[in-house]
C-alpha cells in the first residue's frame, strides 16, 4: 500500500492510498464503516488482474484525513473534483462498499460525466428515509446511544477498537464473530482479509471516535437529495445473509431510481459477497463477460 496526502484548497488535508495497476484505468473505492483507506488493500489484486489503479481515500475526520467540522455527504464530489485534478485523471469508475454506498450516489448524482461506472456492495441506506428496521441490532444500539448518551457511544467504540485487535478464535472476538452468518464468519476466516478488515477499523479510529461518530452521522442525516434524481446507471449488489445491513434496503433503492442493476445473492453476507464475487463484480463494471471464479480478495 502506498500512502499519499493532499493539501486541499480549505486547507484541510486528504489522505488515500493506492493499490492495483499504477499504470491502470482509475477506480475510486469508497471505503465502508467503520474502516479507512487501508479497506481498499482487498481491492489490490484484482486491481492486477483487471487493469485497474485503485485509489481509496479515507473520508475527512478518518485515518490520515483531517476533521471537517458540519460535514454533509454533498461535500464529497467537491473533495473528489480536488483529488481528481490532482491526480491528472478525468474518467473514473467508482465502487462503495457498505458505508461507501452514499458516497457512489452522490458522486454519480454530480459528477456523471466523469464516471466510466458506478457500483455499490452492501450499501448504507438513506436511514432517515428508509429507517432503522433492518439494521444489526449492534448498529441500532449504537443509533439510540448517538442521539441520547453520545460519551457511552465513544467508549464503546474505543472498546471495539481493543477488541477487534484481538484474537477471533477467543472471547471476546470470538462471540461477535459469532453473530455473523455463516458465509461472513467463513470470509473473515482468511487471515488476509480479517487483517485487512481489523486494520480498517484500527485506523478508523486513529484520531478517536469523535470523527467515527460524525462519520456515521452522515448516514442518520439527510443525504441533501432524492435518490431517485440519480439518473446515472447504478450496480447494486447485496447478499441476502447479510446481518449488518439487510438487502432490503438496496432492494428498495434500486426500484426507486431509474436506471439500476441488481444482483440480490441468496447465501451471501456482508463480507462474503465482495470477497467471492470480487471477480464478477469487475466484470460487470467493465463491461466484460462475467466469468464465476475463484475470490479475488488479497491482502
């Protein structure tokens, strides 16, 4: 993974990483919650594989990006229009996985002239629209205590961070491990892709969970648009195990917006389907004949 940092013009600085083809066709990765630029690392090989420069910057307030104070999901195409033109790149493809879902949306609701593609992978719902229904009980719990004891929510996090460094084959690890379906608990079982996940959620939380927290507000707030006014065509793709955010939400998504694909996978979760499907995924937004295959994850 190569680090990299941009002065933006607000004078708060970016952080993001690459992985894949240097040399490749450009593919924005959205990272999900909590996590930060270093998600994007399961992204490298097949970055390899399918000619693609991978670039996963982290979200202001995460890992090596500043906090933005007040900060809206309309924010982002502004950030992105920087980092573009710093990088010299004019067509891109996106792709979001979970909490990055949004921020696919908003790129392609701005900024659809410069997209080659746009992808979302189990991805976080309008709440203020859609609810909270079918969200993980721990991610419901975590709702009640931001809006009534936001101190707890912060130790709480700070108590995720200790645990999630800790071994998954022991308690405490072992019990939330537990709670996933069988298909995620068997992706997390590739010692690659737990790393990854685990560094995701440490370096979230590198400048404490304040910036965590106004991170997931983004998801409780207004998005600041319809999504329905998103005419840029749109692949969803969602595992039906899912337990941390239920394909429901995806489902209701795409039969409000114009022009849509799905793919609703019967016995995948919320890990499991970008770690198996990576390959199809690809595919897909590369316009390719989509070939089943082996995961194309790495660390």
């Amino acid at each position: 993974m190569a680090d990299h940092t941009l002065r933006l013009s607000s004078g708060l600085t970016l952080g993001y990483a690459e992985h894949g083809d240097p040399a490749g066709v450009p593919c924005f990765y959205y990272h999900g919650w909590p996590s930060a630029r270093v998600q994007g690392a399961l992204m490298d090989e097949a970055g390899k594989k399918y000619g693609l420069r991978i670039i996963s910057p982290d979200r202001p307030g995460i890992g090596l990006s500043d906090f933005q104070p007040r900060r809206k999901l309309q924010d982002w195409p502004p950030i992105l229009l920087e980092l573009t033109s710093h990088l010299g790149i004019e067509k891109f493809h996106v792709i979001g996985w979970s909490g990055g879902g949004p921020y696919v949306l908003t790129t392609a609701l701005n900024m659809p002239e410069r997209l080659l593609s746009a992808t979302i992978m189990c991805g976080a719902p309008p709440l203020t629209f859609l609810g909270y229904e079918h969200m993980f009980w721990v991610y419901r719990m975590m709702i009640k205590l931001r809006h009534a004891f936001p101190t707890i929510l912060g130790l709480l996090l700070r108590l995720g961070e200790r645990i999630a460094q800790g071994d998954p084959g022991k308690a405490p690890l072992k019990w939330l491990m537990k709670m996933l379906g069988p298909a995620d608990r068997q992706a997390l079982a590739n010692p690659e892709v737990f790393s990854v996940v685990r560094a995701g959620i440490v370096e979230a939380l590198r400048r404490g969970p304040k910036s965590v927290i106004a991170d997931a507000d983004i998801y409780l707030s207004e998005w600041g648009f319809e999504v329905s006014s998103v005419h840029y065509l749109i692949h969803f793709w969602h595992g039906k195990e899912d337990r941390n955010i239920a394909w429901q939400y995806s489902e209701k998504l795409s039969s409000i917006m114009p022009h849509t694909t799905t793919r609703w996978l019967d016995h995948e979760g919320h890990y499991s389907l970008p770690v198996t499907h990576l390959d199809e995924i690809l595919q897909q937004a590369l316009n390719l004949e989509v070939e089943t295959g082996q995961p194309s994850f790495s660390a």
